[in-house]
C-alpha cells in the first residue's frame, strides 16, 4: 500500500476490523464482512492565477499545514461545488476580492501536509469587485512578483505554478513571445 496513507482500522460502513487484500492491482483496506473498499483517492482543491500586471496575488497562511507561508488563493471543492465555483469562492473568502474565470492555467498534485494527497485546478481569473483583504484563513494578502514571493511559498504545487507563471511573464515582458 503505497506510503499507508488515511488507512482504515474499522470499516466506517459496518465497525468491522479491516483486512488487506489486492484491488485494482493495489493492495487496499477491505471490510471482510461488507466488502467496503478504502481507495486511497486525492482530495480535489481549486484555486486561481489573479494578476495585477506582472504580479501575482499571494496570501499568506493563518493556520497549519504550513502556517506563516504563502500560497495561491486556493482551497478544497465542497460537495456541491464544482472546481470552478471552488476557486471564486476560496478568491473571495481568502482575498475579499470577487472574480471571474478566464480559462485552465495548470492541473497539478501534491501532497498535503502531512500526508493527504491532492489534486489542484488552478485556473486564470480577472478581478470584478471587492476590495482586497485578508479574511478566511489568511493572515495577509497582497501581490508579489511570482519569482519574489514574500517569504516561503507553502506547497510544491504553488511553487511550480509561480515558477511557469514567472517564465511566462519574463518572456511577454523581453518580447520573446515564441
């Protein structure tokens, strides 16, 4: 079983002691009384690219994993969200800002502290109202170049991102647009 990740000792359909046994070509939890399998499936987030010319709205963790560091507006999708939705609201709740989506900038995993995995929609927005502010779970909120962060970026994910965003931006801004 790959690392022994979130493993159920009870089955949380019926209280049996779980047992292992191949599924999928993975060995897995298994209930041996109701046949209830624990997939080790990523938690799916969304979160978005907000520019202010050659900056990148960053903010900056209030609260564990990873508190003090910065990061994307980003957060995980509800159940009767989709990934879109997701990022307006996390923007809005982490930003203050209200946006709207201009189209897919990146999928990308990784794993969150200390071990959930996770599957990130990061896509581009523009601003349409609010006024920035740090709220929800952010101790801060401003905009940074992508290759100047103001301090440790939280999540290998969000620092690949910043790091492509950089390039692009660098290569817009010498002209070299090929």
């Amino acid at each position: 079983m790959k690392g022994g990740r979130h493993v159920f000792r009870w089955c949380p359909h019926c209280r049996t002691e779980m047992a292992r046994r191949t599924e999928g070509g993975e060995l897995r939890p298994v209930c041996p009384s109701c046949g209830f399998v624990q997939y080790l499936n990523p938690a799916p987030g969304a979160g978005v690219i907000l520019l202010r010319e050659d900056r990148v709205c960053l903010v900056r963790r209030k609260f564990e994993p990873r508190a003090g560091q910065w990061s994307l507006p980003t957060g995980f999708m509800e159940w009767d969200e989709t990934s879109g939705e997701t990022a307006v609201r996390e923007a809005r709740e982490e930003t203050g800002l209200e946006v709207e989506l201009t189209g897919l900038h990146a999928v990308e995993s990784g794993i969150l502290p200390p071990d959930i995995p996770v599957l990130v929609v990061f896509y581009r927005a523009r601003e349409t109202g609010g006024l920035l502010v740090a709220g929800d779970d952010a101790a801060d909120v401003g905009f940074y170049r992508p290759d100047e962060p103001p301090g440790p970026v939280a999540f290998a994910a969000h620092r690949l991102v910043l790091a492509r965003l950089a390039e692009e931006l660098n290569r817009k801004g010498t002209g070299d647009h090929g």
